[in-house]
C-alpha cells in the first residue's frame, strides 16, 4: 500500500480504497458495528480509570461513538469533544489552516449527537458544541481518535488536514489513544509521514489491537 516514492499519492489511494468499503456497509452493520464497539470499549481499564474522555461526534461513515459518550456519563466521567476553530476571521479557513480546541459535552438524554442541545454542524459538517467550555488538554485521560485508515502497527491515516496530528502531538498531552474503527479500516500498512501521530490502541466491533509503545509512552491497557 505504502509507496515510499510518494506517500502523498500512496495517502490518496488509501483514502480512496478505505471510503470505498465504508460506502456499501449496510445501515444495519453500522448500527451492531457501533455498539459492539462500544462494549468493547467500556471493558477497557483505560477506559474504566479515565476521569475525563474525548470523544469525537462521528461523520455518517465513522463508527458511532454516541453509545460509549453516554456509558461515560452514566458513569460520572467528564467527556469532552473537539471543536475545529479558525486562526483568521472571515472566508474559509482550510482545514490544515485550524485547531483543535477540547470542549466539555453536558450529559443528555438523546439518541444521538445531532439531537443534543447544544451540538451543532460547524466546519465542513463536523458535529461540535459551539458554545461550550473549553476543556485543558492536558486533563484528558483517554482521547477516542477518528481516522480514514489504521494498520496494526498503530499507524493512523487522518482525512487530510492535520487537526489530530497537532492535537496529540502538544507537548505533555499525555491521554491514552485509542481508534475504534470498522474492521475494514484496517489495511496492511498505512502511508505515514513525519508528522502523522500513531494511536496506543485499535478497537473493532471484533477484536481488539495493542500495537508496540514508542519509547517514552506507558503501556496502554
């Protein structure tokens, strides 16, 4: 998969090839998808001993993560979710222009991420609770990150702009990082550049992966 001549181009084709798959699973398998995912998370440790957890308000084609934000209310713990800002005012800012600000999510009692409150549609569609406290990254014990693409190896393929990457890469950010993801976003080897940031942990709705720590880093759990 990974072309070592142009990663750039060997990204493109992982995306390509990754969106292809999501785009003919079945409503149905998305839905047991996201809450096998989900138990397969709340049996973590990590999870468990987390006091604050970031979650990311999924895209129709990412796995849910509505069932796992609502087990960590029920259990007392504090979820916080990202919201994409803009460096400059007015026009467009692309989103390898943005950062990524965690904000507190305030329990609810809804079905889904659109229905709550104080939940909407802001950049490029993304979900994101505009007027909510911003929450130090440096108090997040367990980030829940999206992605297009992961190999065992705990490689992360984002969809492009960086947000994440320049996220987790802040010096001190110290919160275990996991990717729940459909089995078919799982490839072989992902294309990673310099500045592609990896994850501790791979969940599925059918297993779940603990790739080798870099050095430095506590194992995950």
């Amino acid at each position: 998969m990974a072309d070592s001549r142009n990663p750039a181009e060997a990204k493109v084709r992982a995306r390509r090839e990754v969106a292809d798959a999501l785009v003919r699973l079945s409503p149905g398998r998305r839905r047991a998808a996201g809450i096998a995912v989900a138990q397969q998370l709340a049996a973590l440790p990590a999870m468990a001993e987390a006091d604050t957890v970031m979650a990311f308000l999924s895209l129709p084609t990412e796995i849910d993560t509505w069932p796992t934000i609502r087990w960590a209310w029920a259990r007392g713990k504090r979820v916080a979710v990202p919201r994409i800002e803009s460096g400059r005012a007015g026009g467009e800012t692309p989103l390898a222009d943005r950062s990524m600000v965690p904000v507190r999510l305030e329990a609810a009692d809804v079905a889904s991420a659109s229905a709550h409150p104080d939940v909407r549609p802001g950049a490029f569609g993304i979900l994101t609770a505009p007027e909510a406290s911003p929450v130090p990254a440096g108090e997040i014990d367990l980030v829940l990150v999206p992605c297009q693409a992961v190999d065992r190896g705990g490689h992360r393929l984002g969809k492009g702009g960086g947000c994440y990457d320049r996220f987790l890469s802040r010096p001190g950010f110290r919160a275990v990082r996991i990717a729940p993801v459909f089995r078919e976003q799982i490839l072989d080897a992902v294309p990673v550049g310099p500045d592609d940031e990896p994850v501790d942990m791979i969940v599925t709705e059918s297993e779940v992966l603990r790739p080798r720590r870099s050095a430095g880093r506590p194992p995950a759990s």
